[in-house]
C-alpha cells in the first residue's frame, strides 16, 4: 500500500492562514529537508486567551510574527517534543508574554547521546513549567484541549486533541508530506508501531501536523503509514537473510536509488528497525558492527 501523501510546497513561512475560526497557522522560515516548508505554529483562540503549538525554531522574526498575530494574549505554549525546530523558540516567546509551557518532559538524552541532528537537532534549553502525561487535560477557558502520548520518534512526544474540532495536531508523529525518521537512542521503533495503533483507535475528523499541510481522512493515511512501515521492516529482515550486514549495506539493500542527502536518515530508521529485533531476539549484532539473524 502506497502512503498518499499530501503535498502543499506552496505553504508560505511568515504568512498567518486561518484553518478555521479558531485555529491560525504561521510557519516559521525554516524550510529543508526534514521540515519540509518551515515549522508550522498553530494559534487557538480560546475564551481568553491564545493557544500556542510548538512555537518553532528560536527565530526571533517569528517568534514576534507569533505574538503581533495572537489573537488574545499568548498564555499557553504547548510543546509536541523537544527538537529545536518544534520547542526551540518556547524560551523566547515564554520571556515576551509570561506564558505557561507545557510539554511531556525534558529531552529524554543527554548532550552528546542524542540522536544525530536530522534538522535542527535536540533542544535541551527547554524545560516544560508543567508536565502532561497521556491523557491530561490542558488548562484553558472555552477549548477542551487533551494531551496524547505518541513515543516512538522520540520518547517525550505528545499530539494534542482538540475536542471542539474533533482534531488532533501531531507534531511529528503524523506528517502528511513523509514518513517520521525513527532516530535512537531517543526514537524507538516498537513504540512508534505501538503509537501508530494508537491513533487508529481514536475517531479524529483531522491532522494537523508541524510540518505540512493537514490530513483530512487520517485512517487511511495512517493505515498506509503502518504498512509502509511494516513493508520496511520485512525488507530489512530479508537483507540479513543471506548473512551478516552493515547497516550502510542494509540502507543499499532497501533504499534503492536513495539521495545520499538522506541516507544518515534511512540509516537510523535502519537501525531502529534492528533494535526492535534485537530486543525480540530475533537479531545479533557483532562487535564489528554486522548486524546478522540470531538463527544464523
């Protein structure tokens, strides 16, 4: 099954576009590889005040734009995960408008044991003032706003239900235009097949991802998702089948045709992969870097 993704590269940075009467979209000016046309940072109106969703990189033309176009004052800042393209301006606009941030926790490595830098890397500048588990529901007047534990492209991500609108605004749990890199040691591949199962028990009208344009049928698009996942996995089992292998080798074997530009990214889904077997015991990695079937 092929993902149909929704592709929407006229998506403009520093243009606010109303999605609906209660929801304002501005993407930030950091369009690339990873991020597609910039992050996008969703306002909700709310009875009071305004809502903000993953404020996007520390630019701080942005992160003005973000608190000129509010339509109330900015209390809240909500944070899918802490990668500096999502949570890396939350400081910066927290310090203009005395908000509250919340987010899951603080990034789940260390400096220096994160996973390599895909876009703009870890944030570990970014602490949440109030932590939400799965299921909490976020302080605001006149929005019902709910927090979903979504693991697997890092340990920490939540998307964020809206109830209004019957909504759920993924971060990088669910974008439109790609699939989620899974980067350990903080992405883990079982628990984003384990998210993803999670999101086809929800009854969600709409996706509203950071980075690209909304997924207006998400069961489906999910269930493409899953089985292109799941596709992956089974070409990365079968290219250890006739022996031992480097995961350079493995990216060869299954990305055929791949940019070079990407093959860090495949690599790390690659060995995601992996260690999701390894765990089940179904794969062995040598200590010169072969990965190979423990039947072998």
């Amino acid at each position: 099954m092929s993902v149909p993704f929704v592709h929407a590269p006229d998506l403009k940075p520093g243009v606010p576009e109303a999605l609906s009467e209660r929801i304002t979209r501005i993407i930030a000016p950091n369009p690339g590889p990873f991020t597609y046309t910039g992050s996008g940072t969703y306002l909700l109106k709310a009875a009071h005040e305004t809502v903000v969703i993953d404020p996007g990189p520390d630019d701080p033309g942005h992160i003005e734009l973000l608190a000129a176009f509010a339509p109330q004052p900015i209390k809240t800042i909500l944070i899918t995960h802490t990668h500096a393209d999502h949570s890396g301006g939350a400081n910066r606009l927290q310090a203009m408008t005395g908000a509250t941030t919340f987010g899951y926790g603080p990034h789940p490595s260390p400096p220096g044991g994160a996973a390599p830098a895909l876009d703009e890397g870890a944030d570990f500048g970014f602490a949440p003032d109030r932590a939400l588990n799965d299921g909490a529901a976020v302080p605001v007047e006149g929005l019902s706003i709910t927090a979903v534990h979504t693991p697997g492209h890092i340990s920490n991500h939540l998307c964020f239900a809206l109830e209004e609108e019957n909504a759920l605004f993924t971060g990088d749990h669910m974008m439109g235009w790609a699939t989620t890199v899974v980067a350990p040691p903080d992405g883990d591949m079982a628990l984003y097949m384990e998210s993803l199962e999670l999101l086809l028990r929800r009854d969600d009208a709409i996706y509203y991802p950071t980075h690209g344009a909304p997924i207006d049928d998400p069961h489906p698009f999910v269930h493409a998702v899953r089985a292109h996942r799941l596709g992956r996995d089974q070409s990365v089992m079968a290219a250890l089948a006739d022996g031992p292998k480097t995961i350079p080798d493995i990216v060869d074997d299954v990305y055929v045709g791949l940019s070079s530009a990407l093959k860090m990214a495949a690599g790390l889904n690659v060995l995601a992969h992996l260690q999701m077997h390894e765990v089940q015991g179904e794969v062995t990695r040598g200590d010169d870097g072969l990965f190979f079937l423990s039947s072998h």
